[in-house]
C-alpha cells in the first residue's frame, strides 16, 4: 500500500504523527505500507514556492491513497491567493479528480454531553454527507477581481454539469443502499438555476435505485433541520459550497470538530483522507490537538481505497475503546473524564491497538 502522507500547517505535523504511529502498528503486524512525506499548503510555499509543488504532485499521482492532515493559517492570508495554502488543497484535489467527499458525522456515547445540542436530540446520531468536490462556486469561471467603471466587483461563477451531477448522485445512492436507503438531496432550486438542474437529475438518477427512498430540501431549511432534528437524516447529497458548510455545521453536533475525519475519492476510490478541522494556528505546537479524526481518516482509507474493512474497523475499535476508558483532548473534555495531550491521546490507541 503505498500512501503519500502530507503534515501541511498549524496542528498537522503533530496529528499526522500520531496517525503515522497507527500505521507502524499496522505494518508490524504484517500490512505491508510503504509511504513517503509530501508538502502541500504553507509549509509548501515557505519551502518550495509553490502551496501545490510539482514535488508533491508526482508523489500524489503515484500513490495509492493519500493522507492530509491541515492546511492554512494566518501567517500567509497576506500572499497573493494563487500562493494560499488553500490553493494547494483546491489543487491537489482536482488534479486527482477528487470529486466526491464523505464526511460522516457520528456521535460517540460518551460524547453526548459534548455536543453543542441536548443529548436527547443527538443520541444516535449516524448521518453521511456526500459533497460534490471539484465543481460549484468553487471551481467555476469567470472568477476574479476587477476594476469596471471605476469600482471593484467581486466575480464568483457557480456551475455544474450534468455529468458532474450524476456521477456523485451515483456515488450517494449507492452509499444510501448500504445503509438505510434514505437520500436527501439539498439544493436551492427556487432561486437558483444551476441547483434546479441538480433537482433534476438527481431525480433522473433515482430511477436506477428504486429501493432508496430519495427526498429533497432547501439548503436554508437542511441547516435548520440539522439543529432541530439531525436523526431525520440518513445519506445527504449537495454541491460543494452547500456541503462544505453543512457538513461544518453536522460536526458540532458530534461534539468537536476535531471527532470528524473525511474520505475525497474518484472514480476508482483513490482518494485523500483528512480530517474536517482546520490547521488550528493557536494551539500548534502545543501538543493540545485532538488527533482522532485524523486517526478515524486513517481507518476510512482502509475501508475506501483499500477494501480492507477489518483495519479500518480495527482502528475505529481502538478510538471507541479510549473514548469509553473517559481519555479526553481539550476540545471534548467535561466533567468526570481525564483531559491529556495530542501525543498521550495517541499513545492510549496505539495501547488498544496492540491488545
């Protein structure tokens, strides 16, 4: 399995640490993993220039799945935008064709007093979002800044595709199948043109998957959904500008963002996997991070890109298991369980591992 492996910015070098640690685990029992470190956003640019370097493209293409940890901070918000490190995760995404994300956002037990609703609302909580990834807002041009007629206008295009739309259709509705064959398609097809056009072939779609009981939403009614009454949803479809919002606004319902790992996958299931959270810039360095999402992101590559469900269920048997022993981050720490370190964290599954 040969996996490049990418420590970015902020709070990633030491997440990823504890991740690579997991993968020593695996490799000394057997698993045959070989794996080389890449640059990608801020640390690109401060070594090579470039937030997407060519160095990290060749590795990318030629590994059969790859590990991100966090891009960004405010140590290089002053660079021109094609320098961001953001422009590197847009980049390396759309030059793998990642086109389709899932994050889901699962509720831990004993994190129910965590999340930022009742527990009585969240208990159970299993939701799979499905984001679109290389198209929408995002991606769509014309884009740019301008000076007409003497004033500056922002410029952003939202467009899509049929094809584009109805090969991450697809890629929900077999996820539904797996599940409880319940989709949700969010959209704001009453305002907008190119979301009806998602409406509408979603629909064509469905007609190849008549066991999924398929429904629609409006974006501004699915966020208020997701806080009133988050259990109605099973499988949720939407484009990436909507989905990257959404699925933000799922996370703190599990509790903390940094619970939230994310498979981004093309047609093959090669794929990057990363956590949901961000670079975290105020605690790196700290030793404060939560690295279980970046570890879970680790089990999903098992799962997605190497069809190796008993790893990946290995790994997520192992969080579970710290979580129930009452080992916390700051970030889920409550009352009546023990707050520890990124690297202590690390440490408690790499213990439950070898048992």
């Amino acid at each position: 399995m040969k996996i490049c492996y990418l420590p970015g910015d902020g709070i990633g070098p030491e997440i990823m640490a504890q991740a690579l640690r997991v993968l020593d685990i695996l490799a000394a029992d057997g698993i045959k993993i070989e794996r080389e470190e890449g640059l990608l956003g801020g640390a690109a640019v401060d070594a090579a220039g470039s937030p997407y370097p060519e160095s990290t493209q060749k590795l990318a293409r030629a590994a059969d799945a790859v590990l991100l940890a966090a891009v960004g901070g405010p140590k290089w918000d002053v660079l021109e935008r094609p320098l961001r490190p953001e422009r590197g995760l847009l980049g390396i995404r759309k030059d793998l064709n990642l086109f389709a994300n899932l994050r889901p956002a699962i509720l831990y037990p004993e994190l129910a007093n965590a999340s930022s609703l009742k527990p009585e609302i969240v208990s159970g909580l299993d939701i799979l979002i499905v984001r679109e990834l290389t198209g929408d807002i995002y991606f769509g041009e014309p884009r740019g800044i301008a000076l007409e007629n003497g004033k500056r206008v922002g410029r952003n295009t939202m467009i899509y595709s049929e094809d584009e739309i109805r090969r991450i259709a697809r890629v929900a509705f077999e996820a539904a199948r797996k599940r409880s064959r319940k989709l949700c398609s969010v959209d704001k097809m009453n305002v907008l043109e190119t979301t009806q056009l998602w409406r509408d072939v979603v629909i064509e779609v469905s007609a190849d998957y008549p066991d999924v009981e398929l429904s629609h939403m409006l974006v501004d009614n699915a966020a208020m959904q997701l806080v009133r009454a988050p259990k109605q949803f099973d499988v949720m479809v939407t484009g990436n500008m909507f989905g990257d919002i959404l699925s933000d606004e799922a996370s703190m319902l599990t509790g903390s963002i940094g619970m939230l790992p994310s498979a981004s996958l093309d047609e093959k299931n090669k794929g990057m996997f990363e956590p949901c959270h961000g670079s975290a810039p105020d605690i790196a360095g700290k030793n404060l991070a939560n690295p279980l999402a970046m570890i879970l992101s680790t089990a999903m590559m098992f799962r997605y890109s190497f069809a190796d469900e008993a790893t990946a269920a290995r790994i997520e048997t192992a969080v579970k298991a710290v979580l129930a022993s009452g080992l916390r981050t700051g970030d889920i720490y409550e009352a009546d369980t023990r707050r520890v370190s990124c690297s202590e964290m690390g440490d408690a599954v790499v213990a439950n591992l070898k048992r």
